[in-house]
C-alpha cells in the first residue's frame, strides 16, 4: 500500500456532508479541491502505509482508540464551512465584471463529476452436501446487466477458484463516473462448475459517490457475500 494521508478522505467526505446543507452552492471539481486544501493545510497530517493503518484510523473515526488524536468532528466542519465561504468569495471575486459567454459555458460544462468506487467482493463456494470447498468453479460478475470490468489488471472476471484460495472468489469492479451522488448498482454473479448446477446470486448496492477513483483497497469498502453452496448435478 501506498504512502497516504488519511486526513485526506477524511477531509473529502466531510465536504460532501457538509455541501448537501448547503444548496446555495453550487460546487465543480476545482472549488472542491480549492476547499479541501484550504482545510488539509490547517489541519495536522496522518500518514499511513499499510492496510492494518487504515484499519486503526476508521476504527479511531468511529469513537474508538485515543480519543485525544482524533480530529473534533464539529472544529472540522467549521473550518470546511469557512473554506467553502473563503473560496466562492475568492472566485466571486476573480469572477466579476469578467465573465464572457464562453466563461459561462465552462462554467455549465464544469458540472461536477461524482466517482462510484466499488467495493472489493468476496466469497467462497462449497459443495452443499460436504461443505468442501468447490475447486475449478467459475465466478462471473456482471453489473447493470453488463460484464464488469476489473480495475486494475490482475482481477479476473470470470474468476476460478482453486485449491490454494480454498474455494474463494474475488473482484474488483471498475469505478464509474455521473452526475448523482449515488448509484444504484444490481449486481449478478454466475456460479457455473462442471459437476454442479448452476447458480445464480443476485444483490442490490447503492454506491455513494466520491470526489476521486481511489486507486487502493479500503478496509471499509468490503463486500462479503458469504458461502455460496453448489447443489451437485
């Protein structure tokens, strides 16, 4: 894993929070990475590198761990309103009496961009009389009715288990990009192995969107779909 600062996600998803109570603003990629360096620039770091770091500062953002190293919720979101006052002023500003018609329809064209980061999917399959794990057995994801197509190369779909991952399946879905702040995602995922019927898991996801395509596994976008059982043909 990377070298990362944390308070960076943090920051980025205390501005979504915050912008939704307020609809005066009307807010493009470059305001929202203008606000969140305001904010990350009055506020200490917290690098992590691994997994297990990520890990201990969500479980810490969820009232748990050193109360005295966390970052107070409500100082935050102050300083994000006062960021957001600071910048739209500073672009009002920059804007008046400037303004052409083109400028207008970059403005329009600036509409902003929401990321959908889908979440790491995980299972395993077993053999519904034995409980073993199924060996050689095809996973295929589609969502929205369409192949899913893995983020980073390396993620297979359709993904074949075996017996060094023990009849476990995984994914990693590629992110989207819209305009809403969320999307509805229907998920199928084929089960087909040559000793076996076919099986078929259906699940339905709401994606909330982001500001950026996170290019890393977050522990707190995990999807387990528990065991998946294989009736024998």
């Amino acid at each position: 894993m990377r070298l990362k600062n944390y308070n960076e996600d943090l920051v980025l998803e205390t501005v979504k929070v915050v912008l939704k109570d307020r609809p005066e603003v009307k807010p493009t990629r470059g305001f929202i990475l203008d606000v969140a360096a305001f904010t990350l620039n009055r506020i200490p770091p917290k690098y992590i590198t691994s997994e297990r770091g990520l890990t201990r500062e969500l479980m810490q953002s969820n009232g748990g761990g050193n109360g005295d190293r966390l970052l107070n919720v409500i100082e935050l979101i102050a300083l994000i309103n006062r960021a957001i006052d600071i910048v739209a002023k500073r672009r009002h500003e920059h804007a008046a009496g400037r303004k052409t018609r083109a400028a207008a329809d970059a403005d329009r064209a600036a509409i902003l961009t929401y990321f959908y980061n889908m979440p790491h999917i995980f299972g395993r399959v077993v053999d519904a009389r034995t409980g073993s794990p199924v060996v050689e057995a095809n996973a295929t994801l589609w969502m929205n009715g369409q192949l899913s197509v893995p983020a980073e190369p390396g993620w297979r779909n359709p993904y074949q288990t075996s017996e060094q991952t023990k009849g476990y399946f995984s994914f990693w879905p590629q992110a989207e990009a819209g305009n809403a702040n969320s999307l509805k995602v229907e998920l199928r995922i084929g089960f087909d192995h040559r000793e076996h019927r076919p099986w078929m898991l259906k699940k339905v996801l709401r994606v909330p969107g982001d500001f950026f395509v996170h290019d890393y596994i977050r522990s707190d976008k995990l999807l387990d779909l528990g065991t998946q059982t294989l009736d024998p043909s």
